[in-house]
C-alpha cells in the first residue's frame, strides 16, 4: 500500500524504500505545517528529515 500524509500515524514506523534508516513518524512540521518530520528510531527526539506528501510514495511501512 502507498503511503498518504492520510495514513500515516504518529509514532509508526517507516523507511525510505531501500534503505536501511528505520524511522519514526513525528507528525507535521510546528513551523510551517506541510512538510512531514521522521526522526531515527534510535534518536526519537531529533528531526532526521522532512518530507512533502509527493515524497511520501517512497516510503513504506516498516517491516522489521
């Protein structure tokens, strides 16, 4: 299934398809409202990256 700003849950688990960073889904930024925030699993606190919703077709839930 293809991730959507629609089925993304705060606090769920997701990776960029094909790589190895697990990360976990913060919820949308407080400064400008649209970009998404993911930290790494192991940093939970720290902002690794921000995404548009058009980015998040490369994202999938992760598995492991």
């Amino acid at each position: 299934m293809n991730l959507t700003k629609d089925n993304l849950v705060i606090g769920g688990k997701y990776n960029w398809r094909y790589q190895k960073e697990r990360l976990v889904y913060l919820g949308k930024s407080l400064s400008n409202g649209w970009l998404h925030r993911f930290a790494l699993v192991d940093s939970p606190n720290n902002v690794w990256c921000e995404v548009r919703d058009s980015d998040l077709e490369f994202f999938e839930e992760t598995r492991e």
